[in-house]
C-alpha cells in the first residue's frame, strides 16, 4: 500500500472527470473526515485516512482490500474504473441516464442501452460522455459512455444504441463475451474472480 | 423457495415404499377388506378395542399369549369390552370407547372439511396410503394402528410440527395450514369424487400384496418363534400384546448379515423405544437395561436418517430421546430462504415493497430482528435481482443475524470479524457502524476473501478492511479493538440441512481438532480486545454447532484462562440456555448466560451464541488470591514435613525410578511412538 504517483493520480482523476467533472474536488476535500487514494496491488483504494492507518498494520501479502476499490491499474499502465466506484459516482455523477424496467436485465447482463429501453437522459449530455445509469428507481445500476448526444437521441430509431456498455476497450480477462468491461453491478455475479 | 422446499419434503418418500412386514394385522385387515368393504364400520370398533385394550398389558402378557392361543376372537372381544369400560383409568381407556369417532373426527374437521359421511373410507385411506407418506407426516397420522400408547407424546410432537413448518413452509400435505386452506380443501372433494374407485383399486392392489404379506409375516413370526398362524385373531393379538421386542444383541448381528433391517421394522422400532423409553418402569420389557434401548434407538436413527454411528450418538446425547429424534428430524427440511435487508442503502419496508413487485413473497422474519425479511416463494432467482446486485440486501441465514445483534457494535468502533467470509456478518456489524470507524474482516483462506471482498463492495460498506491472517495471530497482527465476532469454524451440525456431509464425514478426531483451534481462537479473540474500551470491550463467540464441546466447553475454558473476562448477558431475547452441566462436564454457572438455537425449536440453523465482557487486568485479584491461599496450604504440612525433610535430604533414586519410568512412557505415547512393554511389574507394585 502506498500514495500514488504523479502520474497515477493524473490517470486517476482523468478518468473520474470523466463521469464526475468538476465534483472531483469533493471527493478529496470531504467536509466530515480526510480521505485518500492509495495503490495496494495495482489496485487504487479510495480509503478515509483513519481506516488507512490501521491498515498499515496489516502486513501487504495478508491485506486484501480497505475502503473502497476504484479500479486497476492495467499493466501497460492504464487506469480502469470498477464498478466498486458506482456508489461515489453516482453521488457526484454529472450526466445521468435513467432506462426502463423492462431495460434493467439486458443490462445487467452486460448489453448496451439502446433507445427503446431509455427512460430518461440527463438534457444537453454531449457524445461520448461518461454516463451513470439508474434504474427508474434512482437506483444505480452501472456506468458507460454515450454513443450520441442528447440531441442527436430524439432522431434515431429504438434499437439503436444509447450508451455503450463497454466504457473502455481493454485487455481485462474477458469472460463473457457479451460483457467485455465491466461496468455494471451484475459483473458481482460475473466477474468476481477478476474483480479483486 | 416454497417449490424447493416442497420438493426438499417428499425427498424421504421412497424410503417407504416397502410393504409392511412388520404387522400381521395390515395383511388380514387388507384380505378382509377386499372381501367385505361395508362390514368395516362394524368389524372395526371391536378390534379397535380389542388393541388398545391388549396394548397396556403388553409387559406382561408376553408370557400368557400363548396359552391363550386357542381361545376365539369373538371370545375374547366380548370378553375385553366389559374388560376396558371397568379400567378406564389406565391412561388410554377414553380412546377405548370412542376412540375411532374421534380420530375420524379429527381428521374430517381437520383436514377433509365437510365430509363426514365417508369414515370408513377415509380411514381405510389412512391405513393404505400410509406407506407412501413423508416421515413427518407419518407422525401425524398413524393415530389408529398401534400408537394409543403413544398418543400423547406424538401430539406434543405434531402440534410443534405445526407450528413450526406452517408459517414457513407451506406444505400442500398440510391440511391445516391457513393459506393452502382451500385447495386442501379441493383435494378432499376430489378424493371423495373418486373416492369409491380409488379405494377399489387400492384394494386390489391389497389383495395381489395380500400373499406377499403373508410370506413376510411368516418371516416375522420366525424371528419370535410363533408359528401360530392358525388362528388370526391370535396372531393379531399376539402382535399387539407384545408390541415392541427390543433385539438381542444376537438378533441385531443377524439382521446386520441379512443387510440391514426394513426401514419400515427401523422407524417402528424406534418409535416404540422413544415410548418405552418415555415411561420405563411401566413398558420396559424385563431384564432389559435402558442402556439398551438408547443403544438401539441411536442405531436405528443412525441407519435411519443416515449419520454415522458416532455423531447419531452425539447428538442424541443433547437430548431427551423424543426430542432427538424431532431434531434429526427437522435436520432433514429445509429451514426458511431470509435475507438481510443493507441500512446503508435502503429501509426494510422500501426494499419489501420493491421485491413485492418482483413477485416475491416475503414477511418480516420476527420482531427480534427489524432488518430481516423471510421469503417464501419467488419468482426470480432471489440471488440475481437488480435490488440484489445493488446490493440493497444479502442473502443470509436467520441464525447468523443472532452474533451480530448480541455484539451490537456503536458508532465509531474498531471491530474486529476474526472468521468473516463470506460477509454477512462482517457487512451487518458495517451496517450497525454507519460506515463510521472500522471494521477488520479476517479469514484464512485467500480464496474465500475474494467472495468477502466483493460483498463488501456491493454492500456498499466503507469501512472495511479486509484481511487474510490465520486468526490465531491476531493480537500480534492489531489490538485494541473495541469488540470482537468470532464466529468459529466448527463441525456445521446446526446446518446438517443445508449440508448433509456433515452427517458421515465428522468423527471424533474432527471434534477434537476443531475443539482445540476454537480455544486457540477464543483467546486471540480476548487478547485483542482493549479492556480500557470505553463503549466496548465485549466479544462475541458464535457457532453453527450444537454439540457441546464446541459450544459451553470452550466458552468454560476460556473463563477458567483469562480470568479478567466475564459471560455477560447476550440481549437475544429468545433461545435455550447453555448447559451448565453436561454428562459429567460441570462448567462455570455463568455459562447459562448463553444461548443455543435449535433447528427443531426456532426453525433456524442449530447455533450457539455467547457474549463475553473484557474487563481490565487486575494484577491485585490475581496476587491477591494466591498468597491467601498457598501459604495456608504450606501451614497446614509445615511442621510434618519439616521433620521428613530434615531427616534425608537428597533424592531417592531407587523410589523414583517407578515414577521417572512411567513418565517416560507417556511421553513417547504422547509423541505417538509405541512404549516398551513393562519389563519389571515389581516396580509398579
């Protein structure tokens, strides 16, 4: 367990600007108790700084997680958020995507959303933006990237795809071919083993 | 989960399918029946008497019956009637006289509403389908073949069988239950459609077993040395009054040879047993111990429910025999599917209500618990819902909430979880947290840390660390936690219905093993307690077992240890106390402080919860006591032994010899090595 590096902390917050903009400074400055990243096994660990001292106790073989797990660190040296990051983004998310019903199941098994399961969209989302998809219940259910802006969505037809699952094109173990990411909560069931 | 269970309770089925050789009766009463259907509402109440008279005087009347042997039937019914009015002080004489309009009574208000017309029939239905019948209705049922005596302790059983599944698992054989009220109810009126046809084809059926019966009767009789099958009535008397023959040893060596005994000749034994067992003075059969009988009834529920001979024997032994056998019993149905609604994410109500839409059927588990939900039947996969992955709950057995709610963790603790996977203990305590100070979740084994970690995530717990240490290092690892869960690993024999390996793969060493780590455990779980903790300081030890030397054993043991810990109550509100004394063992009074949970009691896992305070390390009380006590002791031998040892000082080595040798041998036993034979005896003597 260490701090990250310059470099990791810039390929860090790029990626969460992404779903988060701006918002990104409450994730460092938190009014009720400070709070840190640090790495542990290609791992980046969003972690409140108490918690983080009593786990510099642990010896690094036998610690296995603490806080909260953001994503990894690919080894070419690319960040990739986990879907363990859900709840932090879709506090402080800025573009949402709400879908159907009938639209929460293809998605959890890791398709796309296409327009005809699209419930709601946050107005003027531009392209290729990170996105946080909700059910209709405002719970949140994963993240992805729009495949067209707000605008342009009105125009197309109802299988077209509105947000790709697949945030990221990568070389994580690809499991199910259907889910080449994981970017969504059934990736719990999933991806388990690869997860952590 | 409803489905499942259903399918989980007939699974017994097929072990009953053997015809009845245990009872000439049946043979005569199906010949009889495929003669003369009518005749049965008046051929009945006579032989009813006529058993339940003959019953009571079983011990006795084994020697006389067959002398008696020629007398007639009609002889000798008349002759019982006057017989059974005149004592009807003798435990069962009110069944004497009504006793078949009752049971049939019973059963048409219970179970077939509105047909009362159809007595005979229905009995007569009782008495065929009786084979096919799943073990725990058998126990309900069988009220008119040979069970007056018995009568009471099987209601006491049936009523708490209803008690129990009726709310959790809805059994469509379970007349009385409220919710399948109208379709039992539908069953009935079908079965009296074609009752008539039905009872025809039953009866055939009879007449073609009828010989076979016969075949398997003669071997019966062959094993009693009654040859006497002249006379029927006489034979059924014969059974009757000698209702139970406990085996011989040798008896028992030979059924073993012929491959095992019938399972039906099992379960009737074993009744009887639990029956004799029950009132021994009375029913025992002369010169035969009740060593005897427990023997042979932990050998049939070993051969019955299928366990080995050692744990059948354990297990038993935490029981009065009727309720051991309720308790193999409920080993075999599934306990109820709950789930644990997450505070962090959601409210227990919001969450009901979302699942509701899913088609869920579900009710709060109990008033002891306000995040816990049961479910009784679902039409999603319960583990795959989008409520689920969100983690707005956790699938978790009702019994583990149990450790939880006694430690009761306060905001802003440091709480330490030594055997935590998969999590739902760990996320419960986060939960209690608030996400607020910190939880350690420890388990040894890396690979189950994986299904840890991913629950904690989903459940949104912040807290968490998760750790992977063998636990007995854990003081050197961290301290200073203000509690503690352990929730040891253990022999599972409070969850043998979830994982029924348990039943043959544990022996004595496994106990013993197991015994010694969970008080290895237990003190590293004490140790890293901070005494000083202003909120805390408690430790709650935990098990899915219910066997005692994982349970009050080690608690004992690490009260007697570390004398600055104290059982303290463990504000669960329902459950038995500890034993505080078991087969010899006496363990410290305090131990009644815990509590155990029982599969046939609660209708939860098997589990034992104790909650320990920590206080601070007195190095006073332990001076303190000492000094009193040892030199009093020195006081006492003073001026005796003052004497001796001025006498001759130095070492006897030719006295001590015997001693060092001895010695010596057991520490080669010890270290598993064959000591030498004893080659001067002289020395012992």
């Amino acid at each position: 367990m260490r701090p990250l590096t310059e470099e990791e902390s810039k390929a860090v917050f790029t990626k969460l600007a992404n779903y988060i903009g701006k918002n990104l400074i409450h994730l460092i400055d938190r009014q009720d108790e400070p709070y840190c990243f640090r790495l542990h096994k290609d791992r980046v660990y969003y972690v409140s700084e108490s918690s983080m001292r009593l786990g510099i106790s642990v010896a690094r073989p036998n610690l296995v997680s603490l806080g909260t797990c953001f994503g990894k660190f690919s080894k070419t040296g690319k960040f990739k958020l986990h879907v363990t990051a859900l709840d932090y983004l879709a506090q402080y998310a800025k573009y949402k995507v709400w879908i159907k019903p009938n639209g929460e199941m293809p998605f959890l098994y890791g398709n796309h959303v296409v327009k005809a399961h699209l419930g709601r969209i946050t107005e003027d989302t531009p392209e290729h933006q990170g996105v946080v998809v909700f059910s209709m219940k405002d719970i949140p259910l994963g993240f992805g990237v729009t495949a067209r802006s707000t605008v342009d969505t009105r125009k197309l037809d109802p299988t077209a795809i509105i947000v790709f699952h697949q945030a990221y094109v990568s070389s994580t173990v690809i499991r199910f071919l259907y889910s080449p990411t994981p970017s969504d909560v059934g990736e719990y069931l999933r991806d388990e083993d690869t997860l952590f | 989960m409803g489905r499942r269970a259903k399918n989980k309770q007939g699974a017994p089925e097929p072990l009953e399918k053997k015809t009845y050789s245990t009872s000439k009766k049946l043979g005569k009463r199906k010949a009889d029946s495929d003669s003369d259907l009518d005749d049965r509402a008046t051929t009945r109440p006579p032989k009813k008497i006529k058993d339940s008279k003959a019953k009571p005087r079983a011990p006795d009347s084994k020697p006389s019956s067959k002398a008696k042997g020629q007398n007639k039937s009609s002889v000798k019914t008349a002759k019982s009637i006057p017989k059974s009015d005149s004592d009807n002080d003798f435990g069962d004489g009110w069944e004497d006289v009504e006793g078949d309009v009752d049971v049939n009574d019973e059963f048409s208000s219970d179970e077939f509403q509105g047909i009362t017309n159809n007595l005979d029939d229905l009995s007569e239905e009782d008495d065929e389908d009786y084979p096919l019948r799943s073990t725990t209705q058998k126990f309900d049922f069988d009220t008119d073949e040979e069970e007056e005596g018995i009568q009471p302790v099987l209601k006491g059983n049936k009523s708490k069988q209803h008690e129990r599944p009726s709310k959790i698992i809805p059994t469509s054989s379970d007349g009385s239950d409220d919710f399948d009220y109208d379709e039992s109810a539908d069953e009935g009126r079908v079965t009296m459609a074609n009752m008539e046809a039905r009872s025809r084809a039953l009866d055939a059926k009879a007449a073609a077993e009828a010989e076979l019966d016969e075949e398997e009767l003669q071997g019966a009789v062959a094993r009693k040395d009654e040859d006497d099958d002249f006379d029927m009535d006489e034979a059924d008397e014969e059974n009757d009054a000698e209702p139970f023959h406990l085996p011989t040893a040798a008896e028992r060596e030979a059924e073993k040879h012929a491959g095992g005994p019938d399972l039906q000749v099992v379960q009737r034994r074993m009744r009887e047993c639990i029956r004799v067992l029950g009132k021994f003075k009375q029913l025992a059969e002369k010169d035969r111990s009740r060593s005897e009988y427990t023997d042979q009834l932990v050998a049939d529920i070993a051969s019955y429910y299928g366990y080995n001979d050692f744990l059948a024997e354990k297990l038993s032994q935490l029981f009065p025999v009727a309720e051991a056998v309720e308790f193999f019993e409920a080993n075999e149905v599934p306990r109820p599917v709950t789930i644990r609604t997450n505070t962090l994410k959601t409210r227990r109500r919001d969450l009901a209500q979302a699942l509701v839409n899913r088609g869920v059927n579900l009710e709060p588990i109990g008033k002891w618990t306000n995040v816990g939900l049961q479910v009784f039947e679902s039409s999603v996969p319960i583990g795959a819902t989008p409520e689920y992955l969100a983690g707005h709950y956790m699938l978790q057995a009702a019994s583990s909430f149990l450790p939880v709610i006694a430690l009761s963790p306060q905001p802003n603790e440091r709480v330490l979880d030594m055997a935590s996977a998969p999590g739902g203990k760990t996320t419960h305590i986060a939960a209690l947290l608030q996400n607020t100070g910190v939880v350690f979740a420890n388990d040894t084994n890396k690979a189950r840390t994986k299904s840890l970690t991913a629950n904690v995530h989903r459940l949104g717990c912040k807290n968490v660390v998760v750790c992977s240490y063998d636990g007995r290092e854990f003081p050197k690892v961290m301290g200073g936690f203000d509690r503690v869960l352990l929730d040891a690993p253990c022999s599972g024999t409070g969850v043998i219905s979830k994982d029924q390996s348990v039943k043959v793969n544990k022996s004595e060493r496994d106990f013993t093993m197991l015994s010694h780590l969970q008080k290895q455990l237990i003190l590293c779980a004490i140790d890293s307690v901070n005494p000083e903790s202003k909120t805390g300081g408690y430790i709650v030890y935990s098990t899915c077992s219910v066997t005692v030397d994982e349970n009050e054993a080690v608690v004992d043991y690490a009260l007697r240890k570390r004398p600055n810990v104290k059982l303290v109550e463990t504000g669960l509100s329902f459950g038995r106390e500890g034993y505080t004394k078991y087969r010899g063992k006496i363990f410290n009074p305090s131990v009644s402080l815990t509590r155990r949970f029982y599969p046939h009691v609660h209708n939860m896992d098997g589990f034992y919860v104790a909650k320990f305070k920590v206080e601070k390390r007195s190095k006073a009380a332990a001076t303190v006591e000492e000094p009193v006590t040892i030199p009093e002791k020195f006081v006492l031998g003073e001026e005796a032994a003052v004497e001796q040892v001025q006498e001759d000082v130095g070492f006897d080595s030719e006295e001590d010899r015997p001693y060092l040798e001895e010695a010596k041998r057991r520490r080669m036993k010890a270290k598993g090595l064959r000591p030498p034979p004893r080659s001067k005896p002289a020395h012992r003597a």
